[in-house]
C-alpha cells in the first residue's frame, strides 16, 4: 500500500474518462429520438398538425440535457455534497406545491408550467434523492451496518416518497427503490435487506388488498382480454406479438396508429418490438444492461464512497425504470405508468437524465489508475 | 484524499454488493428476454393476427354478372351501373352543404337526409340503386364526408319479357327465379376484394400496399329463345287473354329436333326489373292492396313468379290421344285402316263413357277417328294395349319421368299408380283424363314421337360465353333415341296433319304449309265448376317437324273448345313465325 502511494506521487496518475457510457448515452439518445418520431408522428399530425410536434420539444429537452450533462461532468461531483441537501428541501417543496399548484393532466397533477414550459418535479426528486442520500450514507458509512442508521435514513427520505405517492406512485416506487439499493450497497450486512424486503412484501400486499382499484389492476393483469381497461396491456401485446424475429421495419409499425394509447410514453418499447422485432428488443436491452455494466465499472473505480454511491444510485434508477417498463408493457407485471429512460417521450425526465449521465460521468474522471 | 481512495478500495464488500446488484438486474432482464421470446415468437401468430382482424378493412369489389342473350344476339338480362351514396360522419366537414346537396340530388325529404347526415356512425348509407349520372353529380360537389359508390344492378332490357323463364336476381347479386338461379354459378362470377389498413379511426392508410382481388366476371348466357318468337307469342297470348277473360295464357315454342326452345310464354307476366311489384291482375282479385300482410303478398308473389309451363300440372285431354295411338301403332294392335263404330258413347264395365259428339261418329276408320277426335275408338285403343303394355310405353316414351329442362321448378307426372288402373281408368287415360302431366312434358312428349323417335330434352341454355365473347361450355342434353319406330313416327306425322287439314284442328291451317296438330278441351276438377282448358298443339311442317307450338288458354268465357279458341292462337303464331324461320 505504501509502496502505491509512493508511486502515485511519483507519476501523474493517468487521467480517466468513461468514453464508453459517453458512447452509450449518444447512441441510446438518437435512438430514443428516431423511435421516438415513429412513435410519435401520427398522433403529431392527428393532434397537432405536425408529425415532428413530439419530436421538437424532445429535442429541446434534450439539448438542454446534453448541455447541463456537459457541465455537471465537468464539475467535481463532491460539489455537490453541500448543494445536496438544499436540493433535497428544494424537491420536497416542488412536490409539495405541485400537488395545490400544478396544472392537472388527465386528472393528475404532475407538472409545474413555468411560461410555456412544463416541468414534473418527481423527475427531480430522484436526483436529488441519489446526491442527498449519497451524502448522507457517506456520513454515517461508520454505521450504516446497523439497523438504527438504515431506519434513520429510510425516515429522512420517507418525506419525499410520500409526497410524491400522493400523486405519482411509481416514482415514488422508483425512489424507494434508489434508497434501498443505495443502502444495500452501502451496508455490509444482508439479513437487514431480508426484514426489509419481507416488510415491503406484508406491507405490498395489504396495500394491494386494501385498495380495490389495484386488485381490479391485478385483473386486469392476469386477463386483460376480460377488461376494458386492459384496453392498453392488450394493445401492446398486440404490437409486441405482431413484430416477430426481425419486425415490421422502422415506421411501419400499425398499432402506433392510435390504437395503442399514448404509444410515445410509456408503451414506446412495444412500438419498438413491432417495428425491430424480438432481434431490435434484445439488442436494446443489452444496450442497457451494457450501460448499467458501466455504471458498476464507475461504481467498483470510484475515488470514495460518495462518488460510488452516487453512481449507485444512477444505476438503480437506470436498472428499475427499465426492468419495471419492460415488465409492464410485456404484461409480466401490473400496468403502472413508468417510462423507458432515454426513449419515452418526456422533457424533465430526459433533462435530469442526462444531468445524472454528467455525474456519472464526473465520477468516472475521478477515477485513477495506479500504473505499475 | 488519496487516504481515503486507499481505504475506500479496500472495501471490497461494496464492490460485492454493486455485482450482486448488476447480477440481480441481470437476471431479470435476461427473464424478460425470455417472456419476449415467448410472446414474439411463440404467441407472435396469435397476437400477430388479432392486430391485423383490427387494422384490416375488407371492401368487396363486385363481379358483373354475366349476360343472357338469346339466339339472335340480342341482350335479355344485364347490369347497369347505379351508385349507392353514403355519409361518413367523421369526415363531413360541411354538414348544411351535405344535406343541401343530397336534398336536391336525391329527392329525399331534408329531415331523411339530416338524419342520415348527423347520426354519429361509421357509415351510414343514405340510398342505393341511384342512377350513374346522379352519383356522378354528387361526386362532382366534392364534398369531404360523402361516399358515392358504383355498384351494378342487373337489368332487363324488355322488362316483361320472358318473366319467369329469365328470372331475376335478389340484392345480394344472386338468382332467385328461372334461368338466373339454374345458371347462377356460370353468371355469378367471383367477388374481387379490396384489403385496407385503417388506423384507429379508421381512415384508410395512403400507401399501405392494399391488397386486391380483382373480380372475376360471370360468363354469358346464350339462350335458343328468339325474342323474335317470344313476342310474337306473348303478342298472341295477350290477345287470346283478352279476348276469352281467360285466367292465364301459356304457350311454348320448341324444336322438336333438338329440344331447344324457342319461346314460353305465362300470360300475364311480371316486370323483372321491379319484380316484388304486385301486377294489376295479381291485384285484381285483392281489395285492399296496402291491408296484404307480407305473408299474403308472398303468397301472391310466388304466384306471379310461378312459371305455369313447367310448375302446373294439368289434364292434357284430347291431345294426349297423340301419345295413346303412338303407342298402339308402336305395339301393332292398331292400322290405319282399321274399322270403328262410334254411337256417342262407350260401355265400359257399368259405366257409359259419352263421345265429345253425342249423337255418335257411326262408322270410322282408326284414321278418321283420330280426325274426329272420338273417344270410343282411344277407349278401344287403350283396351286393346292393355296396362302393363300401356305403361310400358309411358316409360319408353319418358313420360313419367321429369323433362329435366333447366329451368327449376318442374312438376313431376301425376299418373295412377299400374296396380290402381282398373277398365274405367284405362279408357279415362286413353283420351288424356284422370291424370295430370305439365305442358312442358306434353311437348316434349310429342316432340320426340314426331320428331322420329328420339326423346329429347327441352331447354333454353346453348353456350356458356365469357366477356369476350369466346366459347367457354357448349351446354349438352341427353337425348334417348328409338323411343319408337321411325314408321309410328311418320305415321304420327301424317295422321296429324290430316287433323289440321281435315279434322278438328282445320282452324290451324295455314295456306302454302303442311301443319300437323291437334286439339284439346279439357275440363279442370271440380267437374262441377265447369272451368275449361282449352289446348292446341301444332308442329310444322307436317313431315319434318322443325317447330312445336303448344297454347293452353285457362278457363276462357264464352266459347271453350280448343279447336275454336287454342287453334286459331298456334295459328297467328306459325303465321308469323313459319316465314321468319325460313329466312333464317
């Protein structure tokens, strides 16, 4: 050890920059955004008169993204150690007031209109989960072993998941999900994560029989032919089942055709299937299971804890939201609203996307080798 | 920092626990992997399938039925284009102007057309059989929302003409009567489709490679009727209803030859381009047209259709004295020359059978018999054949059987059954009562004794034609030679011309041609209703049969003996017809 540290000092440590999860973001970037206008040109043109309509604000989006994922990877990520806690109060008052201020869509308050921009709040409470709690478990890494700290920590964020349920379930599944996953890592014990996850399963199921809206749900899942609210699940089966091996070929998918509602959001990735068929769906998933590989190679490489975490808690964001939007539109689990990252449409979310992409990035410029 | 970097990496239970995060997704997305195997490849038909039942639109392109034309080249059933309008209510843009615009092509009433208009519906038919030149005009508005589609209807050229052995067709493009039904699969042609994509509105997507079925069109019908001949003979029949009040008017043309049929007339006849209109002498026996009850109008309409020439049975009466000396020649138990005594009647176990003539014909031979008509001497006749000889020729002569014309709806014979005819019906049958046979099997009958011994098949069809004009199908009928002897048949042949010329059918007798024929009266059951048929049947010329002309007049007022009434129609017919046959 002695002898390393030695040697550091002796040579200029090589500079490191993860160009892979660079390439990956590019790449899954204009890939989302050529499904996306598929997708998304004929309710354009039926709605707006205007076949690229999604694709132009998913552009502005994503420029803003692209340019706030340069920053961010520019600037040390323990920058943000002391910004993380404002940032946290700060998503906790957004999604507080989305819920008496913001505009209602389809009977759901979710977003803030700032001018003519809109902006969900959620989207930015996950990121300001992943650095605020980066922060906190780096400040109790001592004790994190123990079963006082996880509750401790569990109730810090507890606030946020809660005001998000209120209206937006999922996310706050998602952000949930972030926090265990951060904890896990963080902890070296797993009999905690045993108690935990049997809690969440008791607590899930009761949940689900309490309220009958969600065992209707259940239902639905089982036969979604039988319902008419299976409309969706079935409607993208269709598309799934129609694209075979190699698909139809790109735009020429029919159900996008308003038969599958809303396809661009969350139901995109049976668009995908149809027109890229069984080859293009794997192709994507490995895709994502390759960047999620790099987010562990970033996590395993970090310079300490805090930068880990951080990239941990990407990476549980990134892994959740794909496996829980796979398993919904190929009817593995109940429907419940959660989008493909990087293709669904959605300007907060693929802004803050991105922006997590720069942390990820920053942390993997921190990473040094020791050349021996 | 590089302190902490040290002891940070030396951590190895995260990096541990970051793998067993990266395993678990993983995993499951490997899981997922498979569920999509599993509904792409495995469920990819079934989901594949239901996704097109609800993308595809199905649009039916309709084969023109095919024609039928007669022997002289002339059109007696064909299609014209007609146009259905319909609205799509998604798509109007202009509803006033739609509904101005439909009012004043259409002739319907605003409220029809508002209706229509603003039901919200896919599609909503506003009127069918609308002429080209209208839905033409429609089109020409250019209205977003209207929906003009061209459609044939079959049509007939002369209406009336012919009405029950043409038949017409039903919406579906289908025959329901006469030749339209027996020659359906030659005229019906195959539907063409047109496949769409539609999205979820269903508005049809541009360029999506819709699939087309073009049609097939049916094939030409050429008939041996010649319209030619067939008026004539509906002219005629018309004259003759007239005339006598008589029920109904039948008349058929043939050659004996071959069997085609040249004409067949049911007096009165129906329009085929409206056929479920009631005719005025459907009606006349109705006193309220608008209180019929659609079981009642039916009744009346299949008594309209009803093609009386095949579907009717009736008692032939004194011509089928044809087919008794035919088969007494045949058997030998009779000569010209044979001597009869006739005194007004005939005892026939108790029963006295009276002659037409009361006061008797005296003395006759068998060949003035058959000039006078006597019944006596066919009683005789049919004594001396017997039953079982009787039958036997029945059979040979194919008069119990159907003709198997191809029309449909042919009535079978009705005769007594060999083991039930005792002395009183046999000599009730030798001069053609007691039984019922068509007018259709009578000719035929007759057709094949004079025409030198071949049973023949009537019938209308010749040659199945496409589009073009070429020859796809010579229709084929089986004929049944040697049914009796050349000799009986020339023996026929000069003993009814001797009728025409000098016996019971002198009305037929035309100057400058040999006609053979004869006559009948024949009373229908009850007796007691006295209500006649009165019959001619007359071939030319005499000893080369090439034309049979049966006419039956049903219950005609006033005078009622075949020879006064039923001659002089075959009569005006050979007269006008004879000369155009030789022409051509």
């Amino acid at each position: 050890m002695a002898r390393g540290q030695e040697k550091e000092k002796k040579q200029k440590p090589i500079r490191y920059f993860d160009y892979s999860l660079l390439f990956l973001i590019i790449f899954l970037l204009c890939f989302g955004l050529i499904m996306l206008y598929s997708t998304s040109s004929y309710y354009g043109s039926t709605r707006f008169g205007d076949a690229a309509y999604y694709l132009k604000k998913q552009l502005f989006a994503t420029s803003l993204g692209i340019v706030a994922m340069i920053i961010v990877s520019r600037i040390p990520y323990r920058f943000w150690m002391n910004l993380s806690g404002a940032a946290y109060l700060a998503a906790l008052g957004l999604c507080t007031f989305v819920i008496f201020g913001g505009r209602e869509v389809k009977g759901q308050a979710r977003w803030i209109y700032i001018g003519p921009l809109s902006f969900q709040p959620s989207e930015f409470a996950k990121l300001a989960v992943i650095i605020f709690l980066a922060l906190i478990i780096y400040k109790t890494s001592k004790q994190v072993g123990e079963f006082k700290t996880l509750v401790k920590v569990m109730l810090i964020v507890l606030p946020i998941v809660g005001v998000v349920a209120y209206n937006n379930l999922s996310t706050a599944i998602i952000i949930l999900g972030i926090a265990v996953c951060m904890l896990f890592v963080a902890s070296p014990k797993y009999s905690h994560f045993f108690v935990v996850g049997l809690v969440v399963l008791v607590v899930g199921v009761v949940f689900i029989a309490l309220a009958s809206y969600r065992a209707e749900r259940i239902q639905i899942w089982l036969h979604p032919e039988e319902h008419e609210k299976g409309y969706q699940t079935l409607q993208g089966l269709y598309a799934i089942g129609s694209g075979g091996l190699f698909g139809k070929g790109l735009g020429e998918s029919m159900q996008k055709l308003g038969f599958i509602p809303e396809a661009q959001n969350d139901m995109i990735f049976s668009v995908i299937c149809e027109e890229l068929g069984l080859f293009g769906a794997v192709c994507l998933i490995l895709l994502y299971l390759l960047m999620i590989w790099r987010f562990m190679v970033i996590a395993n490489n970090a310079a300490d804890l805090y930068g880990a975490l951080i990239v941990v808690g990407i990476m549980a964001h990134i892994s959740i939201q794909v496996v829980l939007n796979i398993a919904v539109v190929t009817n593995t689990i109940p429907n419940t609203g959660i989008s493909l990252p990087f293709i669904s449409y959605g300007g907060t979310s693929i802004l803050f996307l991105l922006s997590e992409m720069g942390l990820a990035l920053s942390v993997s410029r921190g990473i040094t080798f020791e050349v021996t | 920092m590089s302190q902490e970097h040290v002891f940070y990496r030396s951590k190895t239970f995260n990096r541990k626990k970051i793998f067993i995060m990266f395993l678990a997704v993983f995993f499951v997305l490997m899981f997922l992997i498979g569920r999509l195997v599993y509904l792409m490849v495995f469920c990819s038909e079934y989901y594949g399938q239901k996704a097109e039942n609800l993308h595809e639109r199905e649009r039916d392109i309709k084969a023109a039925r095919g024609r039928i034309i007669d022997a002289t080249g002339t059109v007696l059933a064909t299609n014209k284009s007609v146009c259905t309008i319909s609205v799509i209510h998604s798509q109007i843009e202009e509803p006033e102007k739609v509904i101005d615009a439909l009012v004043k092509e259409l002739g319907l009433s605003e409220d029809e057309v508002r209706a229509r208009v603003e039901k919200v519906s896919s599609i909503e038919r506003v009127k069918t059989n609308v002429d080209k030149e209208v839905g033409d005009r429609i089109r020409a508005y250019g209205l977003a929302g209207v929906k003009v589609d061209e459609d044939y209807k079959r049509y007939y050229p002369y209406e009336s003409m012919a009405s029950s052995v043409l038949g017409f067709t039903g919406a579906d493009n289908q025959g329901i009567l006469g030749l339209e039904v027996k020659y359906d699969s030659y005229l019906q042609g195959t539907n063409g489709q047109i496949l769409t994509l539609t999205d979820a509105r269903g508005i049809e997507i541009e360029n999506a490679g819709e699939t087309r079925m073009e049609p097939i069109n049916g094939y030409d019908l050429c008939i041996s009727m010649d319209v030619n001949i067939q008026q004539y003979c509906e002219q005629a029949a018309e004259k003759a209803y007239l005339k006598k009040q008589a029920d109904s008017v039948s008349i058929i043309v043939i050659n004996p030859q071959n069997g085609e049929l040249m004409a067949m007339v049911n007096y009165p006849e129906f329009n085929l381009n409206e056929p479920f209109t009631l005719t005025d002498e459907m009606l006349s026996g109705v006193e309220d047209a608008s209180a019929l009850n659609a079981e009642q109008k039916q009744d009346l309409l299949n008594q309209m259709w009803r093609n009386q020439c095949i579907s009717d049975t009736y008692e032939p009466g004194s011509t089928f004295k044809i087919i008794t000396a035919s088969a007494a020649l045949e058997e030998g138990v009779v000569s010209l020359t044979d001597q009869f005594y006739c005194p007004g009647y005939k005892m026939v176990e108790d029963r006295r059978i009276r002659c037409a003539k009361t006061s008797g014909h005296g003395a006759e031979t068998f060949e003035t018999g058959i000039m006078n008509s006597c019944n006596p001497v066919f009683i005789e006749l049919g004594e001396r054949l017997g039953v079982d000889n009787y039958y036997k020729y029945f059979n040979q002569f194919g008069l119990l059987e159907k003709t198997h014309i191809d029309l449909p709806g042919e009535a079978a014979t009705i005769m007594h059954k060999k083991e039930n005819v005792g002395p009183v019906e046999l000599a009730t049958i030798s001069f053609g009562q007691s039984f019922q046979i068509t007018p259709i099997q009578l000719v035929t009958t007759v057709s094949s004794i004079i025409n030198g011994g071949t049973r023949i098949t009537p019938h209308f069809g010749v040659e199945i034609r496409d589009e073009k004009g070429n020859l796809v199908e010579k229709l084929k009928y089986d004929t049944t030679e040697g049914i009796c002897s050349e000799e009986t048949s020339e023996t026929m042949q000069y003993l009814l011309e001797k009728v025409v010329s000098e016996g019971g059918g002198k009305n037929a007798k035309i100057e400058g041609y040999s006609i053979g024929g004869k006559t009948a009266t024949s009373q229908t059951l009850p007796r007691s209703e006295h209500r006649y048929i009165s019959s001619f049947l007359g071939f030319a010329p005499a000893d080369d049969p090439q034309v049979l002309v049966l006419a039956i007049i049903r219950n005609p007022q006033g005078t009622y003996y075949g020879g006064m009434i039923a001659a002089p129609v075959v009569k005006e017919i050979m007269e006008n017809i004879l000369p155009y046959l030789d022409k051509s």
